[in-house]
C-alpha cells in the first residue's frame, strides 16, 4: 500500500458523491439514505471547487439544533467546511495515516484541483 496510489484503485465518483453548497439540506439527506452505510457528500461551491463535506454527523447536528428547519437550510449553513483532501496520485498509505490521526471516515480526493 506504500507504493499504490489513490486513484488506482478509485473510481470517478463525482456525480453520486457530490452535492452543491447550494442545494437544500433535504436533497442532501436524499442521496446519502441512497447511498453505502457512512457515507458523506463532498460539498462543491458553483466553480466545481470543493468548499466542504456533509456528513450524518453534520446533518443529525443540525436537526438537534434547528429542528425539522435544518431540511430547509442550504448544505453550506450546516457542512463541514474546508475539509482535509488528498491528491489521487497520493499513496494509499499516507491517506489512510492521515485519516486515522484526523479520525475521518471520509476524504475527498482531487484531481488536478478538481474532485476525483
């Protein structure tokens, strides 16, 4: 795994796993109960540039201190913002290092500075 990059062995998933910062958070709920157990959304601004990530954490948070309203909010009043990125050629060993010190489950790849 030192040897073997990220985008080796990722597939291009930007249109299951990507939400805009402008989308209600309602959307947002939609396609993560679509998607894999712990799943989260990398949040793009209108450019395509990744501005943060939504996750259930971030969602449940929200619903306790907004209520039922939080569904309304836009998914940039409630994500996590600047999140920790790796780079696709980065070996599979220095993200999975850095995702255990972070403590992520999640990290969003880039690909000539555009989400992988």
């Amino acid at each position: 795994m030192q040897y073997v990059e990220v985008g080796q062995i990722m597939v291009n998933t930007d249109v299951e796993s990507s939400i805009l910062v402008t989308e209600k958070v309602s959307y947002a709920v939609e396609l993560i109960a679509k998607s894999q157990p712990g799943s989260a959304l990398v949040v793009l601004n209108l450019e395509g540039i990744i501005t943060g990530i939504i996750t259930e954490k971030d969602i449940i948070i929200a619903l306790y201190r907004l209520g039922l309203n939080a569904l309304d909010a836009e998914v940039k009043d409630i994500m996590t913002e600047a999140p920790t990125i790796c780079e696709a050629d980065d070996t599979c060993e220095k993200v999975l290092m850095a995702m255990i010190s972070g403590n992520y489950r999640n990290m969003p790849i880039v690909k000539n500075k555009l989400f992988f």
